[in-house]
C-alpha cells in the first residue's frame, strides 16, 4: 500500500489544528467566538487547499 503525501499531510494538519483548538478553548470560553472560529475555519479552508493541490499534482505526476 503507497502512502499518499496528499493524505497524510492534510491528515498531520488536521491533528495539529485539533490540538491548538484544545488549546486555544480558553479563547472560546470568553467569548471570542468569531476569532476561535475564524481560526479554525480559515485554517480548515487552507487544508481543503492544500489537499486539492497535492491531488492534482499527484495525478499529473509521471
């Protein structure tokens, strides 16, 4: 079985975001709920990115 980098990569980023989520709770907790999400979803957005980039580049890969 191959190891795909466009898998794994986006796979490591969404732990690491899982983490610093933990993390930034505390944030939440005192009512920056439109930066703690925002965080999260621009960096969400990012991953998606990447993902896609490193799929297409794969596939055109000889």
């Amino acid at each position: 079985m191959k190891i795909r980098r466009s898998t794994t990569i986006p796979l490591i980023l969404l732990v690491y975001l899982g983490v610093m989520s933990y993390i930034g709770y505390p944030e939440f907790q005192q009512g920056h709920y439109l930066f703690y999400f925002g965080v999260i979803g621009l960096t969400l957005a990012i991953i998606l990115l990447l993902r896609i980039f490193l799929k297409k580049r794969e596939r055109y890969k000889p």
